[in-house]
C-alpha cells in the first residue's frame, strides 16, 4: 500500500516531520538538562484515531515505535502497516477478553493493572505460539492512600506494584519490563508531574532490586514530557504533539 507522494499526501508528511522535529528538539533539551544522553530515552508516537497512512509517513521519517490504545483500531492498523519495521505498543485499558486480539500484533502492554489480565495474556500468548510479549505494570498514583477498590482510570496502586510484577515475572511468555504510569488528575500528585513522575521512579527502583532486568520507565505524554524525562523516564509517549490535535471521540 503506497502512500500518495504528492498533494495532500505530501502536505500532510511535511506537516508531520515539522512535528515530529520539534518534539525530537524538545527530547534533547530535556536530556541535555537532565544530563542524559539523548539515547537513554525512547520516542513512541501514540497514532490513535489517525490513519495507516499517517504511520506510514512516519515510518518513512524514521519512526519505528508507535502505540495504539483501542484494539479494534490497532488490529486493522497494524495489518494494514505489517510489512512496516514498527515495534507496536498497547497503552490503553485493556479488557481480558481482548486479550487475545492484542497478543496478535502487540510488541510491548504499557497497561497491565490486574492479576486476571496477566493470566489472560501468558494464555493467549501460549495459545498463539508466539514470542515473548514484554508487559509493563500500570501504576496509578491517584489511588496510593486512597481507599481500596476506588474507582477512577485503569492502574494498580504502588502498594500493588510487588504482587503483580510477580505475576508478571512467573507467567510463562510473558516478560516484566517495567512501569508506566499517567499524571493522575485527583489526588496528591494532582496537576504535579515532576512530583509524580519522581514517585513513579521510587517504584521503578524498587521494581528493580527484585527484577533487574525490569528496566522500562513509560511515562511523560505532550504535556509533560520534559518532566517525564527529568525524573527519568526512558520512553515518552507522544501523541497531538507529532500528529495534531485529536477530534472529539463519541
């Protein structure tokens, strides 16, 4: 499937490659001032409710990881892009009974938040033959000290991180990766990345001493990803800022 090279087509690649030029700007100075290398940290371009063709004229200006957060529009796009050198990555909520689907095109689970998801990742990965899928715990901050079964956005509660990397860790065709985590919207982190993201590093820390090679700190969306990366994060996901500003889901 070829893109159209001219016209709109090529309208739409140089408006992505500006962006995606001022975002790789603005991973550099947030390294620079953390005084990382611009290698510790991972651009994955979030390509939610944009087209194939948009992935592929990212592809073509050197992106090879992008995330998807509704399976239904990420099965159809990654068949669409598979002859494409792209690492795939589900950040979304996932239910268990999706499971499955995702297994099929998914490099890499940002979201796993319960201990029924890892059982029903480690079967559909057997079931399907396929390698290991690398799975990051979902961490949400909103719910440390809050009562227990508190609703809100999907993630575990720090407190649950130990039992679930566990899970993780012993589940066969899984592999633990590490966190993720979200700027929470309630609670003491509330409208305090830096804060958070710091905290979400004590996690990850700690994740570590048990499970070394669980090395993966998701975290820092267009908003925040220089505080993402100040508190260390190695991945950034990064939607509006490369592809524009979303329409309104119904």
């Amino acid at each position: 499937m070829a893109v159209d090279g001219d016209g709109a087509g090529e309208r739409r690649r140089q408006e992505l490659a500006g962006r995606l030029a001022r975002v790789e700007e603005r991973i550099t100075r947030a390294c620079d001032a953390a005084g990382r290398p611009r290698t510790d940290v991972t651009l994955v371009v979030v390509t939610k409710t944009y087209p194939a063709e948009d992935v592929r004229l990212l592809a073509g200006l050197g992106v090879r990881q992008v995330a998807e957060n509704r399976d239904q529009e990420a099965a159809g796009k990654a068949a669409l892009c598979a002859d494409l050198p792209l690492t795939w990555h589900f950040v979304g909520q996932l239910q268990t009974n999706k499971a499955r689907s995702v297994v099929r095109y998914a490099d890499v689970v940002h979201s796993v938040d319960r201990l029924r998801l890892v059982s029903a990742l480690s079967s559909a990965v057997r079931s399907q033959g396929r390698s290991e899928l690398d799975c990051l715990v979902q961490v949400a901050l909103e719910k440390e000290g809050a009562p227990a079964g508190d609703g809100g956005r999907g993630g575990a509660a720090p407190g649950e991180v130990p039992e679930l990397a566990a899970a993780i860790a012993a589940a066969p065709g899984l592999r633990l990766a590490g966190v993720m985590t979200v700027a929470p919207l309630s609670g003491a982190y509330a409208g305090r990345p830096r804060a958070a993201f710091e905290r979400l590093m004590d996690v990850a820390r700690s994740l570590r001493a048990e499970a070394p090679a669980a090395t993966m700190v998701s975290a820092g969306m267009s908003g925040d990803l220089e505080e993402a990366i100040a508190a260390g994060a190695t991945h950034v996901r990064v939607g509006s800022a490369v592809l524009g500003v979303r329409a309104v889901l119904r």
